[in-house]
C-alpha cells in the first residue's frame, strides 16, 4: 500500500475492520473488500459472522466513531 511515497506492510491479511458507531464492517484489503452495514439483531450479526468466516478473517478490530 503506497501513499504520499509511504509504504505500509500488510501484517495480517486475514484481519477486519469494524466501526461500532457508524455500523460498518470491512475485510480483507484487496478485490474483495467489501463494505457491511451491521444491525443490532442476532440475524443481523449472524450474517457478518458468516461473512468474516467466508473471508477467512481470524481477527477484527473494534472502535466506534459515535456515541455508544
């Protein structure tokens, strides 16, 4: 990943990004990334379970940009 004449080392492609304020999920980097929008119910949160398992995700990362 290039940026301003940056570079960052990928460390762990098998990793996620969720946004607890604003409802998104977001993983792996790549062609694949995709952007979710969570929900509070248990189908809801089934749903991006089975999506972060389909993406081989093994770790996410949890903040909230909002009031919680």
């Amino acid at each position: 990943m290039e940026k301003n004449g940056m570079s960052l080392q990928i460390i762990n492609p098998n990793a996620a990004g969720i946004d607890v304020g604003s409802g998104i999920a977001c993983g792996p980097r790549g062609p694949d990334c995709r952007k979710r929008t969570l929900c509070v119910y248990t189908k809801d949160l089934q749903q991006i379970i089975d999506y972060l398992r389909a993406h081989k995700i093994t770790s996410a990362t949890i903040e909230s940009s909002g009031s919680y």
